[in-house]
C-alpha cells in the first residue's frame, strides 16, 4: 500500500474534531466533498448515520442532483449530492429493498422488495404515492419505460406491469428471464427459459406472439431502433431474427461456438453485434443475415457487447476482467483496458467519451473514441473507478476504503468528479474531487 494513498486516507477519514484532520486536513485540496465521518475517536466510530444494514444499490437521478439507495434495512433514502446529506427516508416496505430506480423525468423512484411489492414515491414530497401489489414473492428489479408511464416489475420468471398514472395492474407476462419495451412503448419482448421468445401488449399484458425456433434457453432480447425487428440470443449457440409484423422469423445468425450472452442492434439498425461464451465477439449483417466480422482476444467468455453512440466502435466486457474497444470499420482491437474487476454493466456516455460500469467510469483514449470525430467533446480527462478497497483516478491508486466503507455498490455521475459508495456497514458516503488540484502524479 502506497504511504501517500494511505496518509490522504487516514486524512480523510478520520473523526471531524480529531487532531490530525483538523491540523492537515488542508493538505488535500483537491477532496470538495468529504464522507460523513464520526466527531470523534472511541465509541462513536461505530455510530452508523444512514442505513443500518448492507445497501444493495444506489443510482443517480436523471439530473444528478440525488442518489436513491435501497437497503436491506426495508428503507430507500434519498442523499443530495452537492452536500451528501441525507434529505428523505422512503419508508413503507416491511422487508430489505434489493433496488430503487428513477423516472426518466426524475420526479419518482420505484422500489423493488422482498415484500412482495413495488413502490412509488414522490420525490418533491417523500411520500409514498403508489403500492404496486401482485407478486407472490420478492420482487427482484423495476423499470419505467422510456416515458415513464408504464412500469415492469420482474419476480423470478414473472414481470407485471403497472400504469404509473393510476398504479393499476395492466398486464402478466409469464416465463420470462428478461423483457424490454419496444421504442414506441405499444409492446414489450421477453426471453425465457422454455426456449420461446414471446410479444406482448404493454397496455394489456396480453400475450399477441410466441416466437419459437430456438433449441435452448433464451438470454436476453432486443427491438431494432425503429422495433421491426427482435433479435434474440440464446444458449443454443445462436442469434435469431424476428419480425415484430408477422411474428415469423427472418434471420438465423450461426457462427458461434458455445451459448450467446447477449445481442444488441447498431444505431442505424444495419448491424447486430453478439457477445458469447466462446470467448469472441461477432457483427452480423442484417440485411443478408451474414457474419461479416470476428473480434477474437479476450481469454475466457464474454458477456455483454455494445455499440458507440455513433456505431463506429464496439466494446465488449468479459469474465477476463478487461473491456476491449473494437473498431467496427477495421474489425480490430485499438484499446484493452485492465478492468481489475468483473463488468457486469456498461454503457457508453452520450458523447462515447467514456464507460459508465457497475464499478465506475473507464475513460476511453481520446485520440480512439468516435474514430477521431473532432466534433464531438472529449468531456472527461479525470474519471473515478474502485478496485477492491481503493477509489482510483485514471486506475491510479487515490484512496483507500476503510472497512466500514468498503463498496457494495458504487454510481458516479456523469461528470466523473463525484462517487457515491454504498457499503455492508449501512453507510452511503459521498467523495467529491477537483481534478485540477490533484497532485502531479494524477495529472
């Protein structure tokens, strides 16, 4: 452990009216925002502000101006994020919440629990303004769709769905091992384990497809941008192609190896790219339904893979804890990224500068990203990321966590200047960073 990291810790760590914060505190200008510490030494470190359980998750709202974490402490509590103090405590459900999501207008949050319910609060108030109750075991997860006035609650191999306006019931789909909404929000395609990919209607929940063809478990489904077309991704090796129209299917992409992880169509809706067990990432054609590119480097399977904002680069995340960025042109590896961590979620900043993962943000090469396209901002020189116990700048060791800080979850805005770290001990700690008063060796 490096003895400067360490003292830049034990600076920022320690109880507010100890010594050694207040006489040296000043030596590291560049923290603007500090976690919420105890006052002093003894007892009182054990005192735990906030939750008083392991906190499952925590996201930023759509203007990064609150996060939502959800607990096992059976509360969700709202934090601003410009002083990191707490400003609601959602409370209602009767057992741990394993995760609260925003609308996309970023006026309520959804929360999933082992209570069997979903729940909608209102964040001017803090009050609770809809139970959704249906399920008959733990609700695992909650998705608005992209306007916000239909919710999918998903328990197990079932997802209801709910009209936010009035909290009714408007639909079942069974079987289902994931489901997402069509861009026009009219239907919502699930995969399931009994090999079927199935179409509903999202104002119904009626069942109006059952497209079936593959020979094994289905993944993970997705709608073309302009939703024609489903591609679905399953474990027996292949990638099918369906028309939302007929419901008949119009493509087989065959080529991989063992079971496909997931697929996912390019902007322009010409390409799909498909992620897989076999270790490769391959772009397929659409309009021929041809393989027209195998990006092979990682060491061991690959689980997602997606497209720039622009379709110009592919990056991919596997269990060999790297991010590969791929050029979709050349079909060549130009950035490999020593993640130190397992990538489960990924997804490109609207301007393709950078990575938003489970663990962070990855800061993309800016003479790589977009193909050197100049007119798009490079948004980012700094970027925070956690491995194991530290806080990283650029994967520079910064900070190190002590244990009652240690990540459960992490989310970092947009700006990639402030973290916010929900750990086992209950604690949501907010860390703010100038990047331009970092010492030398950051810059």
């Amino acid at each position: 452990m490096a003895p400067l990291q360490v003292y830049y810790s034990g600076l920022l760590f320690a109880p507010g009216s100890s010594l050694i914060r207040v006489g040296y505190f000043e030596n590291i200008p560049w923290v603007t925002m500090e976690p919420k510490v105890a006052d002093m030494w003894g007892s009182l470190i054990q005192t735990l502000e906030g939750h008083t359980d392991e906190v499952n998750s925590a996201v930023f709202s759509p203007d990064g101006k609150l996060v939502a974490s959800a607990s096992f402490d059976s509360t969700v509590r709202l934090w601003n994020t410009s002083t990191g103090n707490e400003c609601a405590v959602l409370e209602g459900h009767t057992d741990e919440v394993n995760s609260a999501v925003f609308s996309p207008d970023g006026k309520f949050v959804a929360s999933a629990s082992e209570d069997t319910t979903v729940r909608l609060w209102d964040i001017a108030t803090g009050k609770q303004c809809r139970v959704l109750g249906g399920h008959t075991d733990g609700v695992n997860s909650a998705v608005f769709s992209p306007s916000g006035k239909l919710l999918a609650s998903i328990q197990d191999s079932t997802v209801r769905l709910w009209d936010t306006s009035t909290g009714k019931q408007c639909g079942v789909l069974y079987r289902v091992s994931s489901a997402v909404f069509s861009p026009d929000e009219k239907l919502v395609v699930s995969a399931s384990w009994d090999n079927t990919v199935r179409l509903w209607d999202a104002s119904t929940g009626k069942e109006c497809g059952v497209l079936e063809g593959h020979a094994s478990c289905v993944n993970s489904t997705v709608f073309s941008p302009d939703g024609k077309l489903v591609a679905s991704a399953s474990w027996d090796n292949t990638v099918r192609l369906w028309d939302t129209s007929t419901r008949k299917q119009c493509g087989v992409l065959e080529g991989h190896t063992t079971g496909v992880t997931s697929a996912l169509f390019s902007p322009d809706g010409k390409l799909v790219v498909t992620a897989s067990n076999d270790k490769t990432v391959r772009l397929w054609d659409i309009s021929t339904g041809k393989q027209c590119g195998v990006l092979q480097g990682h060491t061991t399977g690959v689980n997602s893979a997606l497209f720039s904002p622009d379709g110009k680069l592919v990056a991919s995340a596997s269990w060999d804890a790297t991010v590969r960025l791929w050029d979709t042109t050349k079909k060549t590896t130009i950035e490999i990224i020593e993640t130190h961590e397992i990538i489960r979620i990924m997804k490109f900043s609207h301007d393709g500068t950078h990575l938003h993962t489970n663990h962070g943000i990855l800061q993309l090469k800016s003479s790589l990203h977009s193909g050197g396209n100049q007119e798009l901002p490079h948004t980012l020189t700094h970027s925070l990321y956690v491995i194991g116990h530290w806080i990283t700048c650029n994967m520079k060791k910064l900070l190190w966590l002590p244990v009652d800080y240690r990540l459960s979850c992490a989310a970092v805005n947009d700006t990639g200047n402030l973290i916010a770290i929900g750990s086992d001990s209950g604690r949501v700690i907010f860390i703010s960073i100038d990047f331009t008063a970092l010492p030398a060796a950051y810059l």
